[in-house]
C-alpha cells in the first residue's frame, strides 16, 4: 500500500465536501462545469481521481456518460457501492492506456494535481488528460495553492520554525516538495509555465473555494441565509485574479486545442 492510499483510506472523502467550507468548492466547480456543456445536450465526462464520486454521481444523474478513474482501491470501492450509472476504472492519471482517444468532451482533473510531486509527473497526467479529451473540449485541472499551505500550516499551525528548519521553504517562502510529502503546492506562475508546457489554451482560472477554508469554524456558526450569501459572494469574485493566489484550491479551465 502506498502512503497515498494509506492516507486516503482514514481520510473522510465524502465528509470533506459537505462541509460547509466543501460545499463551496462543489458549487463553485458545478457552476462552471456546467457552463462547458451545451444547454439541453449530454456529453461523455471522464472523473480523474475521482474519489468516492462527489461530482461523478450528480453529473451522471444528470444523464451524462461518466467515466470515473480511481487510483485508490477504498475510494473506488465506495464509489461502487454506490450503484450509480457510472462507468468506474482502477487507474493512475499518468497512464490512462485503457481508454481511448478524443473521447471526452470534458475531463476532469480534480485531485491528481494534488498529489503529483514532480514536473514531470504532471505532464505525464497533462498528456494523458489531452490525449482522450475531444479536440475543443475542456480540461478542468484542481491545485492547492502554497500560499494557502504557508499561511494555514506555517502560521496558523505554528509549524513555520519547524519547516525553516527543515529547510521546505524557499526564501520567498515558496514550497518544496519532499519524499515525505502528500501535496504538491503551487503558484500562479508555477501553474502558466505548465501550460505553456502542454500547449493547452486557458479558457478561465477560478478560486474554487476562496476564503472559506480560512473561515471554517465561522461558515459553521452561519444559518442557513447566510451562508446563501458567502456563496454569492464567492461566486461574484471567484475570477477576480487579486484573490486567486490566497484560494486554498484553484480549478484551471483549459480548452484542447490539440
């Protein structure tokens, strides 16, 4: 067993996004999701990294042909105890060899990011992403921003001694990954320059979550028209660039050009 499957099989997937601060990054992404696919028309999906099925489920009763790939055998087990109308696989985003090309018309990379620690390996799961999505259509690709990881873990935590020490910060405060590490963390600039590797288009950049994994504990003290309003105030400025690079998750949309 992996340390990623180690760490997947105690961590709480399914609870993660129906928190409150969850549900704003699942309403978010829904949101543009949906802006991608022709009004009244159902298109194929590919879900990689699909966890136990937050968005393969819902985009599959929405009548849409999912496909949902899982490197993690307890995710993918409770995706299928789910008994939703979704076509799941076993597999790693860097070798999707097991499907075909130009058959998505969106492809979703929502955890794979994450956990890739090397350029190279990113560009692995790039290639692979473009390879079986449709010329035209759209790659969606999560990260977790370092600042986020600085500001909550180095300060908030009170662990930033311990990371100086350790020497996992740049002098720009700009993290470095290790064997030991889980997550990869990125910047702006680190996403444009894997673009620009992959010769993929940017339709829109968005902060999935923005401030709401900063403010937990007071989205949990709001009611319920409340929080109706952090969420229309989120998605009012999701796009605005001043608030991308604090976002804890951003989600990339990419179109493929080819």
């Amino acid at each position: 067993m992996t340390k990623l499957e180690a760490y997947y099989n105690k961590f709480n997937e399914d609870h993660r996004l129906t928190t409150r601060h969850g549900i704003v990054e699942f309403t978010t992404s829904m949101k543009y999701i949906h802006q991608y696919i022709p009004k009244n028309q159902k298109v194929k999906i590919l879900d990689i990294g699909a966890g136990t099925g937050r968005y393969s489920i819902p985009l599959s009763e929405e009548g849409h042909n999912v496909t949902a790939v899982e490197l993690v055998k307890h995710n993918l087990d409770v995706l299928e105890s789910k008994h939703a109308h979704v076509n799941c696989w076993p597999g790693n985003a860097m070798d999707l060899s097991f499907l075909p090309d130009d058959k998505f018309d969106i492809t979703l990379l929502f955890g794979p990011m994450y956990h890739l620690m090397t350029k190279e390996e990113k560009l692995k799961a790039f290639s692979e992403a473009k390879r079986v999505t449709k010329k035209g259509g759209y790659i969606f690709v999560a990260y977790v921003m370092n600042d986020y990881s600085v500001i909550t873990y180095c300060f908030k935590q009170r662990k930033i001694k311990e990371c100086i020490e350790r020497k996992s910060l740049t002098d720009d405060f700009h993290s470095i990954p290790t064997e030991n590490d889980l997550y990869s963390y990125l910047r702006l600039e680190d996403i444009d320059e894997l673009n620009k590797l992959t010769g993929l288009t940017r339709e829109k950049i968005i902060a999935a979550d923005g401030a709401s994994d900063y403010i937990r504990r007071e989205l949990n003290a709001l009611d319920e028209d409340e929080f109706n309003f952090f969420i229309q105030y989120h998605l009012a400025n999701c796009e605005r660039p001043e608030l991308l690079g604090a976002s804890s998750h951003l989600v990339d949309i990419l179109v493929n050009t080819k």
